[in-house]
C-alpha cells in the first residue's frame, strides 16, 4: 500500500475537509465532494491545493 491506513484515516481535502480516497492506481487521492486528487509521490500524499487536479465524477 503506497500510503498508510492510519494516514489515510485522517486526511481530508483541504478545499472541503471531506475524507479522500486512495486511487485505483494508489498514485493518488481523490475527494468524492469536489473530484480534486491530489498526488502521491515516494508514498507521502502532496495536499496543496495548487498540485491537485480535477477530475469528472
């Protein structure tokens, strides 16, 4: 697993304080409020707002 269950348990976007969740391809973790998925490089989840991208629902 490329992050933590104890870590994903308290992440949330930063934009909506909703809980994100692990991608598919575990390269990434998408809010289900706002569609942002924000990156995980070398297993640490990168949470600024300005590396996220959007994605269709």
């Amino acid at each position: 697993m490329a992050v933590s269950k104890e870590l994903l348990d308290i992440l949330v976007c930063p934009v909506c304080k909703v809980d994100v969740k692990l991608t598919p391809d575990q390269k990434g973790l998408k809010c289900s409020k706002c569609h942002r998925v924000y990156p995980v490089r070398d297993d640490i989840p990168v949470m600024l707002v300005d590396e996220a991208r959007v994605e269709p629902s």
